[in-house]
C-alpha cells in the first residue's frame, strides 16, 4: 500500500538538495561567482556536489540500460 505522507515527507529533502543550488545559480546569474563559491567552500561541500553528480548520473544511465534492456527483450518475444 502506497503512503503518501511517508513519500511526499521522503521528496521534500531531496528536492531541496537538488533545487536550492539551481535556484540560488540561475536566480542570480552569476555563474563564475558561483563556481567560486562552490571552489573555496571546503571539502564537505566538494563532496557534497560530487555525490549530486553520481546521483544524476546513476539515475540516467539506469534508466538508459533499462531502455535498452526492455527494448531488447521486446524484440526478443
């Protein structure tokens, strides 16, 4: 059974983590001031934007091979 409160109250995080520096870079248009920023903020926060990385990146190619697997077994059957 799906619950929405757990799912919505699981997104919200997540979204943030994800949205608040899109809002925050393309809301003020400063984009060198930006990667400034994001240079002399510290390790933790190097991290933190190489793990955004790997997460997007793991999304898509997932989704890319899992296309491509269903696409091959429909050919298949």
């Amino acid at each position: 059974m799906i619950n929405i409160p757990n799912i919505s109250m699981s997104f919200m995080p997540f979204s943030a983590f994800f949205a608040a520096p899109m809002i925050y870079l393309f809301g003020t248009k400063d984009f060198a001031g930006y990667y400034a920023l994001l240079q002399n903020s510290g390790p933790l926060v190097q991290s933190a934007v190489t793990f955004a990385k790997l997460n997007l990146a793991f999304c898509f190619s997932f989704h890319f091979w899992a296309s491509i697997r269903h696409f091959v077994s429909t050919l298949g059957s």
